[in-house]
C-alpha cells in the first residue's frame, strides 16, 4: 500500500473513530465521580477526544496530497 493512499485511508477512518469514541456506551465509562484538573472526568474525555482529533486531523492534512490547480482559463 502506497504511503498516500494509506494516509487517506486514514483520513477516511479518522471521522468514523471519532464518532465511535463519542457514542453514549463509550463516555459513560468515564461517568465516574473524580476530577481531572478540576474538571470531570467524563468532561475530560471529550476535550481529549476533541483534541486529538483536531491534532490528527492537522497531521493528516500535511500528508496529503495536494490537488493540481485549476486552470484559470475559461474557452
């Protein structure tokens, strides 16, 4: 597998991973009493995964591949 066409593979599942990580049964094994810096956890867990997805995202997208420009011309 190409090295591009594995990062957009990436880019592909990224989204999907970060709709798993926010699904009901997955945030409430953090509904648990306890602080993380003051902050619950269960608030916590969705910064992180807010975070990180934003993190990936922006490493992903230097990755990949940039598109040919468009010609300005128009016959």
């Amino acid at each position: 597998m190409t090295p591009s066409r594995r990062v957009r593979l990436l880019a592909f599942f990224l989204p999907i991973a970060g709709l798993i990580l926010i699904m009901p049964p997955i945030v409430f094994i953090f509904d648990r009493p306890g602080t993380v810096f003051g902050v619950p956890n269960i608030i916590a867990f969705l910064f992180f995964v807010w975070f990180a997805m934003i993190a990936a995202t922006f490493l992903l997208q230097r990755h990949l591949p940039t598109p040919p420009p468009e010609d300005s011309r128009r016959d």
